[in-house]
C-alpha cells in the first residue's frame, strides 16, 4: 500500500475537500475526458451541453460547502492547487451571465447553472453518500458522455469503476503501486515490523518510499506544504471579521491571538494557556478554510487546523524544536493518515467527524511524538490514543457550513494530539489496543452511525440552533 504524503497533504482552496475540492476535481476530470475524445455515444450528434446533479450529502450539504461554485470552476477548467482566488468569482460569474462554457478544444457549450446543476435530495447514489454524475449531451438532449463521480474524502475522487476496484485492492490506473517500494506497510502492525527490522523510524522509511515517486523534487514539496500551512496560519491570525455563508459566525483568531501576545512576559499566565496557543492555531487555519481562502488538506479541510496547529505548536513552544525536523513531522503524520485512509475512511459523509479531526489528531499526535524523540512503537501508541479519544464523533455542521462546530473542533483536536503524544511519551509504547483495532473500530462506527449525523445536516448540532 503506497499513498503519498502529497495526497494526504494537497494544497486547494476551503471550505471542503469533500464538497468543494472533490467535485471540482471531478469536473475538471470530465472535461478532460470530452477534450480526449471520450464520449459520442451511438446515435448522438455533436456536443452541445453540459448538465451535472449532485446526490447524498453533496446536494443536502452542497449549497453551504460552495459545491456548485466548485463544480462550475472545474468545468471551466480549474483545479483547486492552481486556482486564482482573485479571479474565482468573475470566473464563476461570467458563466451565470452568460450560460456558457468556452474552453480551449472543445465547443462552446451550453450551461445554465440554475437549471443544468441539479441538487437531488433523494436517495444517495449507492457506491458512495457523496456522489455526482456529469453528463454532455448533443443539442436534442441525447446523452453523449457521461460519468459518475464519488468524492471519497480528502479532495480524492473515484468512478463507478474505480470505486469498484478499489474494493478489491486494485488500482485502475495508479503507476505507483507498481513500484518496488522499500517499506510497502500497509497497517501499523506491518510498519512496526520494518521499522524494528530495518532498525528505521518511520520517517526514514516513509522518506524513502516517497523518494521512489518524487525523487529529488521531495524535500522542496514538503518545503512548499509547510510554506503553505504557514501562510494559512499567519493569514487567519490577521483576518477579522464575519464568515460567509450566513451564520454571522465571527473570526476571533485575530483577537485571541493579540490577547495571547499582550500576555507575554508578564508573568500572570497559567500554565494552560499553551492549550490557547494550539487552540488559536488551528482556528486560525479553519477560519481560512471556512471563507474559501488557500489551504492544506490535512487530511480533509474539516479537519485543517489541526496538524498544521501542532507543527506549529512544535517550532514555537516545544524547546530543542528545528524547522529540519518539521518534514519528518509530515511524513509521519502522512504514513499514519495513510493508513488510516486505506484501512477505513477519512470522509465525514462516510463515517462522521471521528474520520476528519479524529484521523488528523491521530496524524498530529503521532507526528509531535516522533519529533519529540518517540520511538516508532510510542508513535503507533500516540496515534491510538488520540484516534481512539474522537471515536463515535459525528458531522453535523450547522446549516451546512464548515464552522459550527468545525472551528472549535480542530482546535480541542489539536490539544487531545499534543495530550496523546506526551501520554505516549510517558510509556515505553506497550498499550492495550493496537492502532490497527482502533482503525477498524472507527470503521465499524461509522458504518453503524445514524446518516443524518454524516454530512447531511439533518440532525445535531445542525437542527438544534438558537430561534434567533
């Protein structure tokens, strides 16, 4: 099992890798079919339109995670690592006014977003909660392409087909997995076997099966995700004022933040205001993610604040810190979100929160304690410890939108991280569960958790707001 720690990490644009990442990954993938000749099936003439309906979570939450913004950039030809955020709405504006779609190798093509992109509000589409289907037709309506889409958590997306093979362990069109990779672990039970016979820290065993793929582009891609997890964290810190979307939710960063530094030196702070530094962190980074601003996946944007938060923790509260060591602290982290993604789900949709901040709390604990000196076992044990402390935590964002409860969420999944890899830090790594159970209970869980507390917004916190 390989998954890179640029695919657990990418770097796209809030509020959602699973409703705004996903879905515009997915139609940039349709255009890209129709410029490759795909489609004209029998009996149909040129093609002339563009429609796209949303099912399950992606029309019952779509609206609040921008989902139809998504779409309609990506059929424009945009993906979220390269979109000009300046230029997004009069992008997405001119397609409104002009219910077109003018790109370079294919027709102009009709698409009129208020009729051809459709929210469906019956029944999921059964591969997946968060599905859509594409569709080009020729000028009498005639079907000539069309194609299904699953957006599976993290900004990953899956066809029919590809969703199929991946229940089998198969890979439809993915080059790495033929490579010799040196540590090929696909649980934790098999990355602590190589670690204990290679006598390797998972950072240096992940470095190298990432080194087989990017070679020596690696160290400045880590480079360039840490830069940008960065940015994003001094961008929230400086941003007031309200969110979109309708809740008049306020940023508070900003001014938590300058209390923070206004206290320092002076000698009056207790000793748990460095939950409020890990705290003001990762709000910092879900404010961003919640006004569409440039994040990182990490390894969902629900969940974004919280491994950035406690990297950020590390550098500059934790003493003995280096910025050499912030790589190792995202290749661990990646190996554990890995394992985490192949074995069970990081999507909400699919298994609630406890898929979204519980795995990026697994990710940052087992991360921090790497860095702070763990062994490998003491890693696998921090990772456990925070994974298993989110179990059963559900998604139900109200009115559809990623800050209530998400906000506040990455940051007490940023203090459970930090509290689980010092737990850990205190033992020797001998514990009662294994990561690997804990993995499978949280897929258990979310198999059996009620859908209205996956994504939909159809009950908790979501359908329990003030009158007024």
């Amino acid at each position: 099992m390989f998954l890179s720690v640029f695919d657990v990490f990418k770097i796209g644009i809030g509020p959602s890798s699973s409703h705004t990442m996903g879905p515009m990954v997915a139609a940039h993938r349709f255009i890209e079919d129709l410029r490759a000749g795909k489609g004209k099936y029998p009996g149909c003439g040129p093609l002339s339109r563009l429609t796209a309906t949303l099912y399950g979570s992606l029309a019952f939450t779509g609206k609040g995670h921008a989902t139809d913004r998504a779409v309609i950039l990506g059929l424009c030809g945009q993906l979220p690592d390269t979109l000009d955020l300046d230029q997004a709405d009069a992008m997405e504006q001119a397609v409104y006014d002009d219910k077109k779609i003018t790109l370079d190798g294919l027709p102009e093509l009709d698409f009129d977003p208020k009729t051809d992109l459709v929210f469906d509000y019956g029944p999921a589409l059964e591969g997946h909660a968060n599905g859509m289907i594409l569709r080009g037709h020729d000028k009498d309506g005639n079907i000539y392409y069309a194609q299904t889409y699953y957006s599976v958590g993290g900004g990953f997306i899956m066809t029919d087909e590809e969703l199929e093979a991946s229940k089998t362990g198969v890979s439809l069109h993915d080059e790495k997995e033929a490579l010799n990779f040196p540590y090929p672990f696909g649980s934790a039970k098999e990355m602590l076997a190589m670690g204990l016979e290679s006598g390797k820290t998972i950072a240096e065993m992940k470095r190298a099966n990432e080194r087989k793929v990017h070679g020596p582009d690696l160290e400045p891609k880590l480079d360039r995700l840490i830069e940008t997890m960065n940015e994003c964290i001094d961008r929230g810190l400086s941003q007031d004022g309200i969110l979109p979307g309708g809740l008049k939710v306020k940023r508070r960063a900003k001014g938590i933040h300058e209390s923070l530094k206004a206290e320092q030196g002076l000698n009056i702070t207790a000793p748990h205001v460095a939950n409020d530094w890990m705290s003001v962190y990762a709000m910092a980074v879900n404010e961003e993610n919640a006004a569409g601003g440039r994040v990182v996946t990490s390894p969902t944007n629900g969940a974004a604040g919280v491994v950035p938060a406690v990297m950020r923790y590390y550098r500059m509260h934790c003493q003995g810190a280096t910025d050499a060591k912030l790589k190792d602290f995202l290749l661990v982290a990646a190996a554990i979100g890995g394992l985490i993604k192949h074995n069970a789900s990081i999507s909400g949709a699919e298994v609630g929160c406890q898929g979204e901040v519980g795995s990026a709390a697994a990710m940052a604990a087992g991360a921090l304690c790497a860095v702070l000196g763990g062994t490998n076992e003491q890693v696998e044990n921090a990772a456990e410890i925070a994974l298993e402390h989110h179990l059963g935590m559900t998604c139900d964002p109200a009115a559809g939108l990623v800050q209530v409860p998400c906000i506040e969420r990455n940051a007490l999944g940023a203090i459970k991280a930090v509290s689980a890899a010092s737990l850990s830090l205190r033992g020797d790594g001998t514990h009662f569960m294994p990561l690997d159970n804990c993995i499978q209970v949280m897929l258990e869980t979310g198999r059996d958790m009620n859908l209205k507390y996956k994504e939909t917004s159809t009950g908790g916190i979501a359908v329990n707001l003030p009158e007024c």
